[in-house]
C-alpha cells in the first residue's frame, strides 16, 4: 500500500510516516497543498492522508483535485475541526473518510487500511496461490500451515506478486508500490528482498523470476 501524508505540521508528518512504514506501507509526505497536488501528479497512491486546513493550495482543493481526477486514490481527510457541520461539509468535497485531531494513531492506521480495501483495485480479504497465503489486514503470511516470519517489505512485495494473480511483475512496479519516492531506482534493493523473500518461503521454490519481465508467484 502507497500512502501520501499531507500535513503542514513537519513534527507530526514525520512521526505518522514513520509509525506508518513500521505497519508496512510506502509512505511519501507531503507539507504544503502545492507538494501534494506535485506529487499526485507523479505518483499513483492508494490512500491520502490529507490535512483539510494547509497552508497555500487549502486542503480542500487539494481534495476536489484528487475527486475530480481518474487515480482511484482515497482521502482521508484530517481536521481539528469537530463539528458535525465541517465534517459533512469534507464529505461532500470528495473525502472518502474523516478523522477530528487529536486521534488514536490505531484507529488512523485502521481507517487507512479500511479505505485502501476500498481503493479502485479491490484485494480479497485473503490472497492466496497453492499453499501460500497472505491475510493483507494482519499483515499475516503462512505456508503449508506455517506462520512466516517476515519484514514488513517482504510483506508489502509478497501482497504485491500475490495480488497479481500469477502474472510478472516488473521490479520497478514492485519498487513503486512497496518503497517510498526516496528509494533509489537504480539500486538492487528490489533483488536483495525478492532474495530474502525466497529464503524465507523455503521449497519448493514459488517465487520465479521471468526474463525481462520480473517476478511471479507460480505453483509449488
């Protein structure tokens, strides 16, 4: 899952982007409305974290971009504001959620997760392919009954080949979805985890690597 926290206060952007990568997301920030619609333009994400009152371009028309556009993402909009009022008045610019300041960072991570279920390719509460299996919301995989003690990027590279339903994945996809927009695409970041993912899989082998198209779950 790729998540793009838009939130003016640095302090806090930098603490839910990091509590965020720890439950296994690729997560990019942004501090202004400007950096947000820049990076929007660039980068396909699966959930926004958007603070409605930002500096500049105002949150809300950060949101009425995101409605109005074909990205599929999904907003969850972000305000001190409590009244019932401007929380409606959210929703009908297009947020799909809404979150009052101060919140439990458990229930922004749980809502996160809610939306992306949402999100315009929708993933099955379990993905599976022969004896291997992902639970995407526990961030849970097992093979042939055994519970895998995996890092929350093999778990995101993992949902990623498994989602795709046995078709190749290209490295630079699996870059895209599963790293934030600071990873270094010329890097073998992408090869040294596929490497650790097999390890971890064990036999037989299910991870194949298909020339010049990248990787894919096959059949054991």
């Amino acid at each position: 899952m790729r998540v793009l926290v838009t939130e003016d206060d640095e302090i806090l952007a930098t603490a839910l982007a990091a509590g965020l990568r720890r439950e296994g997301m690729a997560v990019d920030v942004a501090l202004d409305g400007a950096a947000a619609l820049e990076r929007l333009a660039v980068n396909r994400y699966d959930v926004v974290v958007l603070d409605r009152d930002l500096p500049g371009v105002h949150g809300d028309e950060v949101c009425r971009s995101i409605a109005a556009g074909t990205s599929g993402s999904r907003v969850l909009m972000l305000t001190a504001a409590r009244s019932v009022r401007e929380r409606v008045e959210g929703l009908d610019l297009g947020a799909d959620d809404y979150l009052p300041k101060p919140f439990d960072f458990a229930e922004l991570t749980a809502r996160i997760r809610a939306l992306s279920r949402r999100a315009a390719t929708t993933l099955p509460p379990s993905l599976a392919r022969g004896d291997l299996s992902l639970d995407p919301t526990r961030r849970v995989a097992v093979r042939a009954g055994r519970r895998l003690p995996l890092t929350p990027k093999e778990l995101a590279v993992l949902e990623c080949l498994l989602a795709a339903d046995g078709r190749p994945v290209p490295a630079e996809e699996l870059l895209e979805r599963a790293w934030d927009e600071a990873a270094d695409p010329f890097t073998t970041t992408v090869k040294t985890t596929i490497g650790r993912l097999r390890a971890k899989l064990g036999d037989p082998p299910v991870i194949q690597t298909v020339r010049e198209s990248g990787y894919r779950i096959g059949e054991p």
